[in-house]
C-alpha cells in the first residue's frame, strides 16, 4: 500500500494574486467593467496631460509684464504681478503689517483652544467672539488708533473674503442658536412665531436679492445724510442670512437629543437656562459640527457673491485685474487661481472639522 | 394719501430723495469740507475705470474725476472712487454716496429726465459695432447678409442688432453668449462670422484673442451711445463745475494746449488761449473757482487728446481710432463751447 504523500503547495496562479489579480477582480472583472475601466483611462489621457502642459510645464512663471509670457502654457506672471492684490485688495502697502498681525494675533489666539491642558478655553473663546472683532476693525480701519485711517472702501482680495465669512459665521452663530431655540419654544407662541417668521423669510430669498437690498435699496430709505458703510451693510445682510440657516442647522440637533435628556434634567431640577446650557446645547452642538461647517464652507464660497455690488474681495479682484488692457485675455488663469484658493481654503476647514468630530466623539 | 406713498414705486422714491437732497452749492460746499471729491467708477472696464497693480485707479472715466478735483483743489489727487456695479451706480448718487458718477452711462431721455439725475456732457461717443475675421474680406457691414453673429445675451445690444439687417432688409442667425469672455471664445472658435458689441468694447474683446491682428473692426456704428458724466439734479453749480471741467479738457486740445506746453502757453498772446488759462476774461468767478482751475485741469490730467490717447487710444493697448470723438474740426463731433 503506498502512502500518500502530500506534494508542496503550489503558488496561487498568477492572476489571482498580486498586481494582476487586484486588476482582474477590481477593474476587469466582467465585461462592462473592463469597458468602463479602459473609457475612464482614455478620459484621463485625453484630459490630464494637456492640463498639466498647459498648468505647469508650458507655463510662464517669472516676469513682470504681457511680454513676458511667450509659451503655448498657462501665464502666471498674470497672477504673481499682482499677487499682493488678490490678497490685501486696495489696502496701501504700508499698512499691510496690520492685516498681518490681526491674521496672524488670530492665529496664535486659536491654538491654546486645541491644547488639552489648557484652562482657561471659555474666557478665551469669549474674548475671540466678541472682543476681537472689535480690535480688528479698529487696527484696519486704524482711526481708534490713531493710525492712518484706510476706509473700508480700499479693503480687498483674500482678507475681505475672510473677513466677510469670518464675521458672518461668527456673528450668526450667537444669533442662530437663539432662533433655533426660540423656534422649539412651545409655550411662548409670539416668540416662536417671531423666530419662524424670520427664518422662514431670510431662507426664502436669495443672497444676491439680500446683497442688492442693502447696496441699492436701503440707502433710500436712510434719513437725508445718514451715510451707513457698504460693507457694513453687507455684512449685516450676510448675518441675517446666515444666521437662518444656522438655526435650522442647530433645531436639527436640537431634535436629536433624546426625550430622556431633557426629562432628566428637569427631574434634576434644572430651570430652562440651566438645562439647555448644560444638558441639551453641548450634546446638540456635538452632533451639528459636520453641519455648520457645511454651511460656513458654502458662505465662504457664497461670500463672492459681494462683487455684484462692487466690493472687491478675491473674485472681485480678479475680475477687476483681468479688466487692466495690461491683461486682457487671461481670464482662464485668473479663475484657475480662484478656484484653487478657495479649494484650499475649503478643504483645510473640512479636514478640521472631521478633526474635531473625532476629538469630541465620546460615543452615546 | 400716506398709503399710497408708501406703496410708490421706486423711481418716484428715488426721485422725491433725490430732489431733497441736492440744493444749489451744497456738494461744492461738501466737497470743499471733506477735501476729496467723492466718484463713482466702474467696478472695472477696460480703457474707461480700471485699477493698475499698484491699486491705483486710471481711465478715461476716471480721467473726468480728476479733472474735477484738479479744478476745485488744483490737486488731481484729490479723489476716492467708488467701484459700483451698473445697477446700483444711479442709487449711490441719489442717495449722496458719490458726489459725481463717471462710469461709461449712456445718456438717454429716461435716465435724464426720470431720475433725478443731470448728465454734464459727454465725454465718449459710442456706439454698436462689428468685429469679423480679416480672412472674411468684409469692408462694410452691409455685405453681412447670411452672417452669423456673436452677441451677449440680454443687452441693448441684440435689439440694436436686429433693428439694423431689419432696415436693410438683411438675414442673420444670432448665437448669443452670457459673457464677454465666452463670446470671444465663440468667435475665436468660428462659432459666427461677426462679433458685436460696443465699439469701446470690441477693441478690448479684440486683444482677447489669440491673434488680434487677424480681426478687423468694421466702420459702421449702428446706434448712438453717448457716454459721459452725471451729477444730481438741483445743484447747478455743481453740475457747473463737472460740465466745464470736461469741456476745458476739450476746450484746451482745440487751443493746442497741452500738459507738456501749458507752462509756455502762459505766455501766449492767443486771447483763446488766455482766458482758459484765467489769465482774462472771467477766470474762475462764474464757476466759485480759482482762476487757475482750467490750467490745473490741463497741467495735471492733460487735455482731451491726451487723456483719449494714453487710456484708450494709440498709447493704450486698446489702440481705439478717434472716429467720432475727435475734435468738429477734425472729422468728429467732440465739440465744447468757447470759454470766454
């Protein structure tokens, strides 16, 4: 009787393992889908190369003027000469040191707020929410401080598109959270209706009628020499907007706390304030992170909006550069740079706000 | 009654605000308090009110505000633009905003007469125009029959168009595009054989192409587009100043005084010549002016012909021909009553 005897394994065939089998089973494993595989390929061949020819190696990058830009490619002297622009607008190049340092004072005010240890947060926020502002615009405008006034006229590019989603977000935060609350407050019917009213009104029209209301409209209706600022008015438009859809944001988690949670604060004893400060507000706002990003992402990009009624923040800039007879013809360049910095600007503020749901996800 | 004027349109609002307003002496007293005339420019045309790299603003638009603060302050610095968009620009001076508008505004009867509003001059003649291929071999637009046109969808433009190969009893199919840039592409693409638009226009859409010597502009204007400065209504004196600010730029390419030679023209014996630079006759009196407000305006900002040329004209990319905005007795129509 022989034995049998076990022969040595053999590999797997090659085209189930490896590169090859992960092609097979991902990309042709039938028909239609090796058709779609190799149709997605050819787009890509057809479409990146020459933007990547166009964007980077047939680009003209150093020079000062037109005459500068001799290749087939993209003409990015356009942007770099006046790259300034697109970030301080108008804004006299001698005083460009106060945007700095309001970025920048804003930048190191923030950082303590992700550090763990530290103590003093709330104070903190506090200050950043409702005195900061104030010493913003008092360093930009500069007549507080005795510094060389710069009206908000000569504001512009990338700072004025921040400053218009900064303050809008922040202001209508606050104003928000009272709107949504008022608008679950059952057992005052006037307060409710009130609230209902307004965001049903501001979410019901669009930004652009709320920008030309405040720019074309409102000025007649001011008393005789009553100058009220444009971005100012603007800004006020952009809050009440805002703010609308920022209750809505906030009910949404509001209705997501369980019944139970409000029950036991009130068996605690908690009075209304007490319990939806402490109980309802920090569980709810927990769960509408991803949703207010998502509506201070779109205001970011709605703040655009702003160059129909000749403020220029950075398409408005952009715009108007592209109207200089130094360099017509390079709207495509000029957009692409556009698109990019707010691209940028988005993506980063998406990335931290998974960060901070990460962070404060504490499971239920 | 109070009912019905709350309830009233806007126009009459704009007008009642208007006319509360402006009182004779009034912004010339404001301007003079706050050291700066306040205008009203475009948010960006090219040739006409555009903002260079370094922010500052230029154009043949923006040339009229400085002629006016250079006449009040003998400083043609002496300005703050207000970017404004076309429908908000009428509002800002309504409601005292801007103290003077120079931003490419046709006057029509309308605007005139329903707005509150008083136009000072006109400071560019223009008007629709064609633009076809070089390889087309069009002289005239009346051999367009059968063509296809290029147009921005939405603007005075398409009526204008459709008037015109009607009275000449011509064919042509329209491809109407959104904006400026998109039309060029249209037309750069072969999408039509002609491009219309503005003249003042059509030269800048011109250098928008890939090769802008491969596009001629044609010479018919199809309708009259007067361009020029607007003031509120009511402040004659005011309205004064602005309107003869424009006509002493004129005034002083038709005396052949320029800012090159303005000094040496002092000394001329031209009695013309003399009384523009306040050296006789009524100077600056009639306006509340310095006497030397005409020479100021052409020391600083130049006379008509400079002003055309450096920002729209041969000096300029935009290299637009005077056609009808030279001089009557040069071809065209720009035409300024005598100072004297």
């Amino acid at each position: 009787m022989s034995t049998f005897e076990r022969g040595p394994d053999l590999p797997p065939p090659v085209t189930q393992v490896g590169v090859i089998g992960w092609l097979r089973r991902n990309l042709f494993s039938s028909w239609l889908y090796s058709f779609l595989t190799l149709l997605a390929l050819y787009l890509v061949w057809i479409v990146v190369p020459p933007v990547i020819n166009w964007a980077l190696l047939d680009a003209s990058w150093s020079g000062t003027a037109r005459e500068d830009c001799t290749s087939d490619g993209a003409c990015w002297v356009f942007v770099s000469v006046r790259f300034n622009q697109f970030m301080y607008g108008f804004y006299p190049e001698a005083q460009q040191w106060r945007v700095n340092i309001i970025y920048g004072t804003l930048f190191l005010l923030m950082t303590p707020l992700f550090l763990k240890a530290f103590p003093w947060k709330t104070a903190l926020g506090g200050f950043i929410i409702f005195v900061y502002p104030f010493i913003a615009y008092g360093l930009l405008d500069g007549a507080w401080f005795g510094l060389e006034v710069v009206e908000t006229t000569r504001w512009g590019g990338l700072s004025l598109t921040l400053i218009l989603a900064g303050v809008g977000c922040v202001a209508a935060l606050p104003l928000g959270i009272i709107l949504a609350l008022g608008r679950r407050a059952t057992d005052m019917p006037a307060a409710k209706s009130l609230c209902v009213i307004f965001i049903e009104f501001w979410r019901g029209v669009p930004l652009i009628t709320v920008l030309f209301m405040s720019s074309v409209m409102l000025p007649l209706f001011l008393p005789e020499g009553v100058q009220f600022d444009k971005l100012m008015r603007a800004l006020i438009g952009i809050t009440l907007f805002q703010s609308a859809y920022m209750a809505e944001v906030i009910r949404g988690g509001l209705q997501a706390i369980p019944k139970g949670q409000y029950e036991a604060a009130d068996a605690l004893g908690l009075g209304y304030w007490k319990k939806t400060g402490l109980i309802v507000l920090p569980q709810a706002m927990k769960i509408v992170i991803p949703g207010i990003v998502n509506t201070f992402i779109a205001l970011i990009k709605d703040t655009t909006l702003v160059l129909i009624i000749g403020l220029f923040e950075l398409l408005g800039m952009i715009q108007n550069a592209l109207n200089d007879p130094n360099w017509l013809g390079y709207a495509t360049e000029g957009y692409a740079f556009t698109a990019l910095t707010f691209w940028i600007i988005c993506f980063s503020l998406s990335r931290y706000s998974m960060r901070i749901e990460r962070k404060l996800h504490t499971g239920h | 009654m109070k009912k019905r004027l709350l309830v009233s349109a806007l126009p009459a609002l704009a007008l009642s605000v208007a006319l509360g307003t402006a009182q004779a002496g009034e912004t010339l007293d404001a301007v003079k308090g706050k050291g700066f005339v306040q205008c009203g420019v475009s948010t960006g045309l090219p040739g006409f009110s555009v903002a260079d790299d370094k922010g500052n603003w230029a154009g043949l638009d923006v040339d009229v505000c400085r002629a006016v603060a250079a006449a009040i302050f003998g400083d043609a610095s002496k300005v703050k633009y207000s970017p404004l968009n076309a429908k908000e620009r009428f509002t800002a001076l309504q409601s005292s905003e801007i103290d003077m508008l120079s931003r490419n505004t046709t006057w029509t009867l309308t605007r005139d007469s329903n707005l509150g509003l008083n136009f000072a001059g006109v400071n560019y003649y223009d008007g629709q125009g064609f633009m076809v291929s070089k390889n087309l071999g069009v002289k005239s637009a009346l051999e367009l029959d059968g063509a296809s046109v290029c147009i921005q969808a939405g603007t005075t433009t398409e009526l204008n168009l459709a008037d015109y190969f009607r009275a000449n009893s011509m064919k042509y199919e329209p491809i109407t595009y959104d904006s400026s840039d998109e039309t060029v592409k249209g037309f750069e693409a072969g999408r039509c054989d002609v491009l219309t638009s503005d003249q003042s226009q059509l030269y800048a859409l011109r250098i928008k192409l890939s090769k802008p010597g491969s596009a001629i502009v044609l010479p018919e204007v199809i309708s009259k587009e007067p361009l020029g400065p607007v003031v509120r209504q009511g402040d004659d004196e005011w309205f004064n100043i602005v309107r003869w600010s424009l006509f002493a730029m004129i005034n002083a390419e038709e005396l052949g005084v320029s800012s090159a030679n303005v000094d040496k023209m002092k000394s001329s014996k031209d009695p013309g010549i003399r009384r523009l630079l306040g050296l006789e006759g009524i100077k600056g009196q009639g306006l509340k002016l310095s006497d030397d407000w005409a020479y100021n305006i052409v020391k600083q900002v130049g006379n008509y012909s400079e002003a055309f040329e450096r920002n729209v004209g041969q000096g300029s990319r935009l290299k637009i021909s005077r056609g009808l905005n030279a001089l009557w007795n040069n071809g065209g129509i720009q035409y300024a009553p005598p100072i004297r």
